[in-house]
C-alpha cells in the first residue's frame, strides 16, 4: 500500500514538472508593488516586490478583472509566497516577447559589428608632430572609440589644450596631459568640440 502511494506521488511530481515549467511568468513595472492575501487594495499585504521581479501565473484567468493570483520565491524568507497583485503593477512574459527582445539584442550587436568595420575601414591620419588643440566647449567627452556611442574615458573642461595625434574622420585622437601617476589616457573627440591652435 505504501509503495503505491510513493510511486503514486513520484509520477504526479515528474508529471508536474513540465506543466511548472509551461507556466506563464509575469514581471513587476513598478518600483515597488504590493503582493496581497486577497484580490483587494485594502486586503492585507503578504510582500512587496521591486521592479524587474518575476512571478509565476497561478490562474489562468484575471480575478475581479483586475488582479493576478502568483507566487514567487522569497529570498528574504526563503518560502514561496503566493497571493494577488494588480495588473497594472505587471506584465506578462511570452515567448514571442522572449525572442522580441533576444532579436533586438541581436540587431544591436550586428550594428555594433557593422560601427566598428567602418572605424576600421576610415583610415587614421597621423600627425607628426602632434597638434596642438584646444577645448572650446564648457565640458567635453573624450570618447574610447571615434563615435557618439562610444564609451566615455574622460571629460574635460573649456580651454584646456591637448595634444592630437591623429584623426579619423571628424575625430581626433588626443592625449590628454599625465596625471598625477605619470599615466597618459588616449582617446577620441569630436571636431566640433575644438579648435587647433597653430603656432
């Protein structure tokens, strides 16, 4: 009798494995949200979740129209909370979203890719000596790579007067004076952001 009743729960454990994880999830949008004991505003709150949290869809159906029956693992208290959260503190996860939002990060990678043949193929022109330039904006950019998307390495103020190396495109490449370690950041600014000083 017991080993029906172990071998009875074994199989419903390894049935409800693919149905959890057919499960519907949803994500918090707002900063903070409110899981409540009962489908109701004024009901006690069980937990309050952040945003970009994912809870699991218990129902399949709204409740009141406007409420989600979910749960989610507490890491706080290391239990499974379950209860109601409003619907316009969430939003659904599909699939479709999934593949949405893995072809756009994809899309931004390839036109990363594309930027950085065109750095390549833009030759640089070196200056030897260097040039003499100066900022003539109250705060400029020194950018890692000759484009706006580029990171960001330093900031420099109006007037200061820096050492261009070389240019590509409408960007040059500048050394910026030695700080207080002897250490020399390199990087790119944009043309309209100096001027050269001739001498």
């Amino acid at each position: 009798m017991r080993k029906t009743i172990l071998l009875l729960l074994c199989a419903a454990l390894l049935l409800s494995v693919p149905l959890l994880s057919q499960q519907k999830k949803l994500r918090v949008i707002d900063e903070k949200a409110s899981i409540h004991l009962e489908p109701d505003k004024d009901s006690a709150v069980a937990e309050r979740v952040e945003k970009g949290t994912l809870l699991t869809l218990l129902s399949k159906d709204r409740i009141k129209e406007s409420w989600y029956y979910v749960s989610f693992r507490s890491e706080d208290k290391y239990i499974t909370i379950s209860g109601f959260i409003h619907a316009s503190a969430v939003e659904e996860i599909s699939e479709g979203a999934k593949k949405a939002k893995e072809e756009k990060k994809r899309s931004r990678k390839s036109k990363k890719a594309t930027e950085e043949v065109k750095i390549q193929v833009t030759k640089e022109v070196t200056f030897d000596p260097p040039r003499k330039v100066q900022v003539i904006l109250e705060s400029a950019n020194i950018r890692a790579n000759p484009n706006f998307e580029s990171e960001i390495v330093h900031q420099i103020e109006k007037g200061l007067t820096l050492l261009a190396v070389g240019k590509i495109g409408e960007w040059f490449r500048v050394d910026l004076p030695p700080d207080e370690e002897g250490i020399i950041i390199s990087g790119f600014i944009h043309q309209t952001y100096i001027r050269e000083i001739r001498d």
